[in-house]
C-alpha cells in the first residue's frame, strides 16, 4: 500500500468523525482551546445537547486556567440538569472567582454533603468555611499600593517575576512561534526586562538567554538563581511528541560559565518523568531548593510544595513541605524573601479566589510562665488586597525590603497574565501593639471541685487601687477587658456574684512587652490570659422558710473520729484545712459572724454519755481551727450527743454514720 493510499484513508476516516467525537477527542488530549471550539459548533448545530456540551465548554476554560470564564457554560449545563457528577463542585469555584462568594458557599456546602467524590467533598466543606473569612480578609488594612507594570508587558501573558542582579527576568508567550492548543496562546520563554529607571520601573525587554534554553514548541518558566547568579534552576515542558523523553514539566539546571548557559541538564533527583514538576525557588543562601509538584504521596488532590536541600554537591530525596502549607487544593510559586520570609500561592487556604497570595509568619499564641517571653508559633497569613484578587495572584519576588513585583490575571491588566510592581510602607509607618487582659471565671468548694462559673462581675484595678475597668464574664465564664494595659504595671482583679465569696487575683505585665519592630502589621493586638476563682459561700441560704424569708444554710462536715475519741485523725485534718481556708476568707467579708460547730453522736449508749463524747470532739475541732488562724471568739463548740438525730431509731451501720455527724451553723 502506498503513502497515498494511506493518505486518502486518513483524511476519509476524519471526515466520519463528528464534530463532538473531535471535540472529545481533543479534550483527551488536553488541547483544550481547540476543543472549546469544537464543542461550540456542535452548540450551534445541535441545541438538544446543550446541557452536557454547555459543561463540557465549561470544562475546556477550567482546565486551560480560565476558570471564571465557564461560569455562563455551567449555569446553562445545570438549567439544563446535565448529568455531570462534579458540576456543583466546579460551580462553586467558577462563583468565587466571579466574587459571588455566597452563592458559592452554598453550592460548595451542598457538594460537600451529598458529592460523589470523598476528597473533593472534604475540600468542598474546607472552602465553604474559608469563604465565611473572605469579608476579614477584604476588610484588614493594607499599607501596599500596587501598578502594572505597562512597560513591560503585552496583551500577551507575562508572569513569574525574579530579580537577577539589576534585570528583571520573567516568562512571557509573546513570542508566538506556535499555539499552545491547550490555552491557544503561545508558547512561554524566559525574558529579561533591563531597568532604565529604577524608580519609574520603566526599561526594556530583551530575551533572557540563547537558544540552548529557549527552545520552540516547549515552555520555559519560572526562573530561580543561585550561587551569585551562576546556576539557573527553571522549568520546562516537553513538545508533545511521541518520542518525547520526558511526559510533562520538569526541572532543569544550567550555569554560567565564560559569559555562557551550559546545556541545560535535567535534575533527575528531584524532577520525575511522570510528574508535573515546577515553580521552583532557591533559598538566599542558594541551599535548599522548593518546588510544586502533583507527586503521588501528597495531599488529596491538587498540587503541593516540596522541597530539597543541597548535601555535599548532590540534592536530597524531595519532601513534602507538610499540611501547614499544603491543602487539597494547589499550592505552587514558592518564594523565600532576602529576610527568610516564605511565600507561596495556593486555593486551599482561606482567599479570594483563584490563587492568592499567602506568607508564613509567626504569631504569639501566649506567655511563658518560667521565662515569662512570648510563645511563638507559625501561622500561614493572607497578604491581602489589593495583591490579591478573586482572580490569580501569584509568583511574587522582592526587590527591596519594601517592593517587589507579583503576576495577576485580574481585570484591568493589558491581556492575560500580567506583572505588577508593589510597595508595602508599613514600614514606614510607626508600629503599634496595644495588650488586653482576658481570663475566665471559675469557681470551687469545700471538695475542691473547680467549675466555669458565669455572670461573674469583675472589676479591674490598678496597684493604687484604681477602677479602672469592670464586666460581667459571659455563659462559659469568658471575660475581656475593653481598655488596654500596660506593660510593666501590677493589676488586681476582683470578681463577685450572689451566694459566692469574693475572689481576687493579680496580674503582672512587668517584662512581658514583645518587641514592635518584629511584628508583622502596622498595628496590633496582644492578648494576656489569666483566671479568677470564686469560692462557694457555703453558709448562703438554700431554702426559705413559710414565711418566703430565706433560711440560714447548715453546713455537715463528715468528720471521722476514732472509736471512743475526740482526737483528730489526718484525714479529719485534711477536711478542717479546707475549712479553715474557707473561713479565713469568709470572715474578710463577714467579720462579725459567729458560728457554732456541733457534734452529733449516734443513738448507742447512754445519753448522757454522747453528750459528754460529742462536746469534746467539738472541741476538739473549734482548737484545730484556732491552731489554723481562726479567731476563737468566733466560734462556739456544742456538743449535741444523739439529741437532734437525723435518723431516728436507726438500725444499720450507714444510718448509724449518718447520724454521727459536725454540722456547722451561724448563731450570730
């Protein structure tokens, strides 16, 4: 059979293909532009398909990155009740990056309880609960301003900014040598933009570097430096050709040599063929390499950030960079700042949507009781607008401690993907902390049972003796002074409530000032957290008599005396300790009180007999409680023996005990 034959059989075996088995077989392939098209023209030929090629659309701007473009095509495909499992999934995220964050919050809630794929339920849940953070994170203040950078760039897409001495080098598909079918743009090379005024950020672009790297039909993107700006680490796509040695994005190295790039050479201990590998960023020190990848191992879905270091000439076995960073969503475009700073872009932390832009910081999280010195922990942190946007913001790099540039597909750029400058003056601005005083109310009793206690109302004073501010802690016994403190100052807390006697406590700021310059806003807050107990007043009356007056509580301690003696046992002792703690502090409040503690034997031998036993253990006591610091004219002992019996006649050995008894009872 001839080439001819082959040929004309080719071209009779196309034409039988429709335009949808076209359109499928292009998406399959991952030319998503071209399939798009594929799939419009059968919409056009074709309204009785319109749900599922309305989804399929859809599809075709989600997957080449354009994501807030396919919300009409999945609306339409869901009027339409398309049967398309992950259309309420995908909805949600095309609502978001169209800034309608509450109807996306309902379809991702609705998904994450009745959707047919487990790790994106879970993902669906998480991002229905971020979007209740979107108001906060729109609402914090931001002392950044930012620019396009309209010198240089296109219509084209231009993106991942690096400084590279006094050039800025960046990738861009304004070449066009040949349409990428995937997103129908080009393809991406790496450019440098060489500054004519610094201060203008005007320049000119020329390309980064020879053919060696730049090469047609492939990308070339995201550009990190190391060793003084000898070794280049970028990533690079393959052709898409069969015969192809490498399946998707990978990592490749060149160095500077004589003025020259060397051939670049794959990092085959870190980039695998079967991976996408990308976005790579050296630490300043040009030791520790991070890195995006879709890796088996990583999170559910989605992208993670990786990372390796640099051991005796050779990269280590990559790691994931672990769940404080890495979500089920993407994660991609690490950077670490001159200052160690870590930054990176993701979808699964709380943002506004699409990618934005996020930074590890550190954040108090409470006091030291030895060394009394903050305790500090990592915290991933929005940047907040206007660096990011519902659209991708992303790919940030620094060219002073306060500016830098990032990439944004947002609107009002010049075409896709565009570079913006930006200018953090917060530093110029004098920081501020202020610190509050916050506790909770709890309160104890004779068995030493502590318990929230709420509704407590507690005032807060100075070391004078100033009020200087008073509250009532909540339902759960939370409470948090609205005035600030300050540091280096002695507070005293008070707290009161009905039937409890009063509690106090202090409160030192003396040492506990943090220092201003390392915190990361303008300004900020600093809570201190302390507690305030309230004991029990077990004399507060408990039940009122028929005349509606309130009745004096009786108070029974369980005193265990040895057979035929007054002495006190240790655990009796135990229990008067406790006693006597109360006391001491409700004489503070009711100095005048007197109280009676009787002694009540059971009903076995003589009368006269317990009398005499029962008056010397409740002597016995009233002498412990002096020993203790009691005053001895505010009680009396009485020796009641088995006169007021709380069981009559009883029979059993419990009856018996119960009988055998110390109350305790305010006579003045």
């Amino acid at each position: 059979m001839n080439k001819l034959l082959l040929l004309v059989i080719f071209f009779a075996l196309s034409a039988c293909m429709t335009t949808m088995q076209k359109a499928k077989s292009k998406f399959d392939a991952a030319e998503y532009e071209t399939a798009m098209q594929l799939y419009k023209k059968h919409l056009s030929t074709n309204p009785t398909d319109a749900p599922i090629t309305n989804y399929q659309i859809g599809e075709c701007y989600r997957l080449s990155n354009r994501i807030k473009e396919s919300l009409p095509y999945y609306r339409t495909a869901l009027d339409g009740k398309a049967k398309a499992s992950k259309l309420n999934f995908y909805m949600g995220y095309a609502l978001k990056a169209n800034e309608q964050y509450a109807e996306a919050a309902a379809f991702l809630d609705k998904y994450s309880k009745s959707g047919a794929d487990a790790d994106l339920m879970r993902l669906a849940a998480q991002e229905a609960k971020n979007l209740k953070e979107i108001e906060k994170i729109k609402n914090t203040p931001s002392y950044t301003t930012i620019s396009n950078l309209e010198n240089l760039n296109t219509s084209a897409g231009e993106f991942s900014p690096m400084m590279y001495g006094e050039k800025l080098v960046f990738a861009s598909d304004r070449r066009k040598e040949k349409v990428f079918e995937t997103t129908g743009t080009g393809f991406q090379d790496l450019y440098a933009f060489e500054f004519t005024d610094t201060i203008k950020n005007t320049g000119a672009v020329q390309p980064f570097v020879g053919e060696n790297i730049n090469l047609d039909g492939h990308h070339e993107a995201e550009v990190t430096f190391g060793r003084g700006g000898k070794l280049m680490i970028f990533a690079r796509s393959n052709s898409g050709k069969k015969k192809e040695p490498h399946k998707d994005v990978n990592l490749f190295s060149s160095r500077l040599e004589d003025g020259q790039w060397t051939e670049p050479e794959l990092l085959d201990k870190i980039s695998l063929d079967d991976t996408w590998d990308a976005c790579p960023a050296l630490s300043p020190d040009g030791r520790t390499l991070y890195f995006a990848s879709n890796r088996k191992g990583g999170s559910q879905g989605g992208n993670d950030i990786y990372v390796s270091r640099l051991n005796q000439g050779s990269w280590s076995r990559p790691q994931n960079i672990g769940k404080l960073i890495n979500t089920a969503g993407d994660e991609m475009f690490p950077y670490v700042a001159p200052d160690g700073r870590f930054f990176f872009a993701s979808t699964g932390h709380q943002g506004l949507g699409g990618l934005d832009i996020f930074v590890l910081d550190t954040v108090q999280v409470g006091i030291d009781t030895v060394t009394k010195k903050p305790i500090l922990q990592p915290k991933v942190r929005n940047v907040g607008t206007p660096m990011n946007s519902s659209a991708d913001d992303f790919g940030i790099a620094y060219k002073s401690k306060v500016s830098g540039y990032f990439s944004s597909n947002r609107e009002g750029g010049k075409g896709d993907d565009d570079i913006y400058y930006f200018y953090n003056d917060s530093s110029d601005v004098k920081k501020t902390v202020t610190y509050f005083l916050r506790g909770v109310t709890y309160s104890t009793n004779l068995q030493n049972t502590q318990k929230l206690l709420p509704n407590v109302s507690v005032k807060l004073y100075d070391n004078n003796g100033t009020l200087i501010d008073s509250l009532l802690s909540d339902a759960s016994g939370n409470f948090s002074f609205p005035k600030p403190v300050e540091i280096d100052k002695i507070y005293n807390l008070n707290g009161q409530k009905i039937n409890y006697l009063s509690g106090s406590n202090s409160y030192s700021t003396v040492g506990r000032g943090v220092d201003v310059s390392k915190l990361p806003k303008k300004e900020n807050i600093i809570y201190f957290d302390t507690d305030l107990t309230l004991k029990v007043n077990e004399f507060a009356p408990t039940d009122t008599t028929k005349t509606g007056k309130p009745k004096d509580s009786i108070l029974e301690l369980v005193i265990l005396y040895e057979y035929d003696s007054a002495r006190i046992t240790s655990e009796a002792g135990k229990l008067l300790d406790d006693f006597s703690s109360f006391l001491l502090d409700y004489y503070r409040e009711y100095p005048n009180t007197v109280i009676e503690l009787g002694s009540h034997t059971d009903e076995r031998g003589s009368a006269n007999y317990n009398r005499r036993l029962a008056q010397r253990r409740a002597d016995s006591a009233v002498k412990y409680l002096i020993s203790k610091g009691i005053p001895q004219e505010k009680m009396v002992a009485k020796g009641y023996g088995e006169d007021l019996p709380k069981i009559k006649k009883a029979k059993t050995e419990a009856e018996h005990q119960t009988n055998r008894r110390t109350t305790v009872k305010i006579v003045k």
